[in-house]
C-alpha cells in the first residue's frame, strides 16, 4: 500500500544540538545576542518571534551560511563553526522552497545525493523513496513550476530528507501557503520529522504554526530568548510582557497591590475592582503592577459580583464558535472578552453591565514597565 | 477573447507600428534590397547581370579567409568577453548595494566615450612604447617588448573592454533574478561552491549570457574602428574590406557581395546562439 508511510531508515540517528552563547552583529547592530539554546535530540524547537528579532540569523548561523561573531554551534558533540555549509549535514526547507526551476523534481530530489557523490543506482532508489514518503509518486518527472505550492513543499521536504540530514531547519515553511493547506502541512511535516527522528529547528512569526508543531518553542526579540518553554507553558504562564503580548490576545489592567503574602497578592485595579493573583515574581504593597488576562477567562453578567468591572458591551463579533466582544471600562479602557457561542446564538446576546473572572481565571502579574 | 476584439486589437497595432515600419521600408529594406542587386551588377549602375563578384569572391582563398577571421574574431571576443563577465556579475550579485552601484558605473564607463577615443587609448597601453609593455618591461616579465598592436590578441582585448557592457549588462540583470536561496540550498544539500555554479547558476544565467553574447558577436564582427585602428593595414576583417572596395577601389558590386556575406554571417552567428537559448529553455 502506497499510503503506508515507510518505517523508520535503520541508518537514522538523532543528534542533539547546541548553541553556546552565540552573539553575531551586522556592523554594529546586534542582531543575536548571546544565544544560548541546546535542543535535544528528535526535539523540534520553534524560534518564534517578530520580523528582526534575530530568528532567521540564528538559523542562517546554524546551516554555514553566516558566520556567528562568537560563540559556538555543536552538533552531537561535535563544534561544527568550521565547517562550510556542503559539509554541515544540516537540510533546510525555505520559505519560497528554492527548488531548482531547470530540474525536474526526481534531479532536485537527487541533487544532494550525486552532490555526495552516491551511486546511480543509489539515488533512483532513494528518490523513489523520499517520492513515496512524501506521497509524490508520479511526480518525478514534472518541473517546479508544474506543481502547486503544497506539492513543491513536499518535494522541497523529499529533497532535504533524501541526504539524510542530522538536523532540519524549516525557515517559515508555511508562509507561502493557503490558510486550508497549512494545517495538513504542518501534520506532514511533523510526521516526517517524527518518522525520520529529526532534531529540527522551525524559525516563524506565527504562532499557531509554533504552538501546533513545536515540543518547545522560544520566543525570541531583540536577539535574545526571552522565554523557552512548551506550548501550554508559553501561553499560560508568559514571563515577560512581551512574550504575554506577542502570544496569543491578552488584555492589560493597570493596577496597585494593596497586600501581599505568600505569593498571593490583592491587586486594586483602576476600575476599583479587587482581584486576588497568585504569582510566583515578588511584589510589596503598593507597588504598580500590569495585571493580564486572557479573553477566554473572562465573563460578562448582567450584576455586580465580587472583582467584578463595570462595562458598556460595545461590540461583538461571531468568529466561528467564538463571540468576541469589545468592551469598555467606564474609565474608557478598551479590552476583550471570548465566549463559547451555541448554536442559533445571536451576535449580541445581552446587555451586559459587568466583567468578571471566570472561575478557572489565572490573572498574570508583571511589573509595571517604565514609561 | 473574441475574435472580433483581437482583430481589432491588431489592426490598432498594425496602425500604431506604420510610422517606424515605413521608414524602415524606406531606409532599410529598400537599401538591402539595392545592395542585393548591386551584387549582381556588372558596375555601380545597377546595370546587367553578372556573377562575376561572387565568383571571384568566394573563389580567392585570401576573401574565404577574411570571412572565416571576421567570424573567428566574433567567437574569440564572444569566449574573453564571457570568461572575464561571469566573475564580474558574480562579485556583482554577492556585492552589497553601495559596490554594486560602483561595479555598474565602472561596468558602463566604456558606453560613456566615444569608440574612437576609447580605442587610441588602447593604442597608448598596447603599443610597443605603451603604458602595458613599459609595466611588462619594468617586471621583467619581459625581455623585448611584445607586438600587441596590428594582432588578433590585441583587438580581442580592446574589444573585449568595448563590447563588455553589452555582456554584462543583461547577465547581471538576469543573475539578479536567481533567487539567493536556490545557492544556499544546493550549498545546504553539500554542493560545492563550484557544483553550485555549475549546476545552478549557470544554467540559470543562459539566458542572459544568450542575450550578451548575441550582441557581443554582432558588436564585434563588424566593429570598423576597433578593426581597422588596432588591427591596422595586417588584419584585414569584413568591414574593413567592404570600406577599401567601396571607397579606395570603387569596384562597388564586389564590395556589395562582402557586404551581403557579412551581413549573413553575422545573421547565421546571430540565430545560432538564439537556437542555444531555445535549447537550453527546452533542456
């Protein structure tokens, strides 16, 4: 059966990879910033972050492409900073997939074998192979241009496979593709990686693309990790207010502590409603905290409940399953709340007058920034 | 698309290219058309009917030789022009944009003097007192000077300098459009640095080099300064025969004849490098 995938090549191993303090500047502009990131073997890690962050840099440090101003990349226990890029082991699938518009995919595919000098023989049969993995087989003689962009991926995939790489890097392998195609590609990709036990790297600015695929994702900014952490761990318990901002929607509330023990705090909000947080950061009384919370772990009512927020329901908008609503404070603080809708559910289903906290809601504490 | 509209579309277009088609009517078509027949004259009146030019043309060794060393020089110059252009379109696409600007000015500056001047300057460097043999002499890389001027090698790197923008300029234009991904990835997949090239970006550049050749080849054959001021009175190519029978010799139906051959020469020269570019399309 053609549609059983293949099990697992015997000559495959997973290879675990370091970066040691990697720092690397464009002139003076720091662009990687004593990166430090060991990423276990058969793990795929995302380096998720926005345009600049030094995501792209650290991967293109990682393939022999640049050369880092310091620190050192080992993979299997081996520092590979002297080796070019051909000798690295190291595949690659790019965004725009950089298949070669003058070969047909079965050369593509055998690119990197002939490359190592492999037999004949060798490379038709690993081509069939790597056709066969990624359920390409009569495809083999069709130029790039013939192929739609989730077929050119999987043929970019087969290519970087075929050599048997120790480490795959995915350089925002799905921008380029339809919302409907990207799901099934990222279970391809997946799988693969599963299947041929790669220690991969997805560099990305989207986060579902991460929180899908990824064992662990670091968020990047700044050229700097400012946290390392799974997918549930990264949504739920965010470290810095920006890794907060940047997954996922949160809203922001300005607030005082009014007392504090044993990790637990009674935040005084600017709306005057009283929250009890739990947090594991330190806070004295008084001190100015931004106290976030996600949509989904908050409720509007109809009455005042206890931490409960005066509002005025200005919007909502049915998403799917999901109603949106914009609401407001009376101080004129914006902010969301998700429910679940059933189904028949008009758009704007009450007239709500306040917000309060589900009762799974986990606030999260951060020092109030410097303005 | 109805027929009706592209019928129309056409006959605006037909319209649109009168003005230029009529002058070339005029001023090219009809002056081939009367060089043709001048080829078949018995003089410069137009009068009788006579194969005599091209029989004694094409039946002296030395007038088949000129054709062949007009063609040769085209091919050498096309061989130097390419050898030295791919470096330098290399260099141009790995440049950041501050050299590229000065790699296109330098690249250009040959287009902005005029041939005549741009070729008693290389007079100046290759002749035996010149500016090249004086640096040679001073290296001891040479005992007596070297005969540059009035040979093949000499004109082929004076034309090599005039006709290099004309190489490089649609090489570079179609090498910028190489996505820089496809050489980090046949890098990624363990190619070498020359495996890259040969694989990748020269295939991939065909088309510009198709392009530059073309013009280089036609430029060059028929490149009457260059030729006849370096190559002097020792090197006799197409053009500069053509000028001695048509305005020394007055034997203007023989100068007719070299005409059409070089003409044809340069055509056939010309659809041979464009079969190359449907070939390698196809390949």
């Amino acid at each position: 059966m053609s549609l059983q995938a293949p099990a697992i090549p015997p000559d495959i191993q997973s290879q675990p990879l370091t970066l040691d303090a990697i720092s690397h500047s464009y002139g003076d502009a720091l662009a990687v910033n004593e990166v430090t990131l060991e990423v276990r073997a058969g793990e795929l890690i995302a380096l998720l972050g926005p345009s600049g962050c030094g995501k792209s840099t650290l991967l293109r440090i990682v393939a022999g492409f640049i050369n880092q101003t310091s620190g050192r990349v080992v993979i299997a226990d081996r520092v590979v900073d002297a080796l070019p890029p051909n000798r690295r082991e190291v595949g690659i699938v790019f965004q725009s997939y950089a298949l070669f518009p003058h070969m047909t995919v079965a050369e593509n595919i055998a690119y990197g074998l002939e490359a190592r000098g492999e037999s004949k023989t060798t490379c038709r049969e690993r081509v069939k192979e790597m056709l066969a993995t990624v359920r390409m087989e009569g495809f083999a003689d069709r130029k790039p241009r013939q192929l739609s962009g989730g077929q050119q991926q999987r043929v970019a995939l087969a290519r970087a496979l075929a050599v048997r790489p120790r480490i795959l890097l995915l350089d925002e392998p799905f921008a380029a593709l339809d919302k409907n195609l990207r799901l099934d590609m990222q279970i391809e990709i997946k799988r693969l990686q599963r299947q041929f036990g790669l220690t991969a790297i997805l560099v990305t600015h989207d986060q579902d693309e991460a929180m899908s695929i990824a064992d662990r994702i670091a968020v990047m900014s700044k050229g700097r990790i400012e946290q390392l952490g799974s997918p549930v761990e990264i949504y739920d318990q965010p470290e810095t207010l920006f890794v907060n901002d940047f997954i996922g929607s949160s809203n922001r509330f300005a607030g005082v502590i009014e007392s504090a023990g044993e990790g637990a705090y009674s935040v005084r909000l600017a709306s005057g409603a009283l929250w009890q947080v739990t947090s594991r950061k330190p806070f004295a009384p008084g001190d100015r905290v931004v106290a976030t919370i996600r949509p989904e772990q908050l409720v509007l009512t109809d009455e005042a409940t206890a931490g409960s927020i005066p509002v005025t329901l200005k919007l909502s908008l049915p998403i799917g399953g999901e109603l949106i609503h914009d609401v407001e404070t009376r101080s004129g603080e914006a902010f969301k709340v998700a429910a679940g809708r059933r189904p028949g559910e008009p758009a704007s289903p009450m007239a709500a007058t306040h917000c309060a906290l589900a009762p799974h809601a986990r606030p999260i504490l951060f020092p109030q920034p410097a303005a | 698309m109805s027929g009706a509209a592209t019928g129309e579309t056409a006959g605006v277009e037909w319209r649109l290219a009168a003005p230029l088609g009529l002058t070339y009517l005029a001023f090219f078509a009809a002056p081939l058309l009367i060089l043709l027949v001048m080829s078949f004259s018995v003089d410069d009146n137009l009068g009788g009917f006579s194969l005599a030019a091209w029989a004694k043309f094409w039946g002296d060794p030395f007038y088949r030789g000129v054709v062949w060393d007009t063609l040769r020089l085209g091919l050498v110059t096309v061989a130097m022009t390419t050898l030295f252009a791919y470096p330098i379109a290399l260099l141009f696409i790995a440049s950041g944009p501050g050299l590229q600007r000065l790699l296109l000015f330098i690249v250009l500056l040959p287009l902005l003097t005029s041939v005549v001047i741009r070729t008693f300057a290389w007079i100046a460097i290759l002749s035996r007192e010149g500016v090249l043999n004086q640096a040679l002499l001073a290296l001891g890389l040479t005992t007596a000077p070297l005969n540059l001027l009035q040979t093949e090698l000499g004109l082929v790197i004076a034309l090599m300098q005039i006709e290099m923008p004309l190489m490089l300029l649609p090489l570079i234009t179609v090498m910028r459009q190489i996505d820089p991904s496809l050489s980090d990835a046949s890098r990624a997949l363990g190619g070498s640095k020359w495996r890259t090239f040969r694989k990748v970006i020269l295939p991939l550049s065909l088309p510009g080099w198709i392009a530059g050749a073309t013009l280089v080849f036609a430029s060059a054959t028929t490149a009457f300064i260059s030729q006849t001021v370096i190559g002097g009175a020792r090197l006799v190519y197409l053009p500069t025969l053509i000028w001695q029978q048509a305005m020394v010799v007055y034997n203007w139906p023989f100068a007719a004849v070299a005409s059409v051959t070089l003409l044809v020469a340069v055509l056939a020269g010309v659809s041979l490098f464009a079969m190359l570019g449907r070939f390698a399309r196809t390949a």
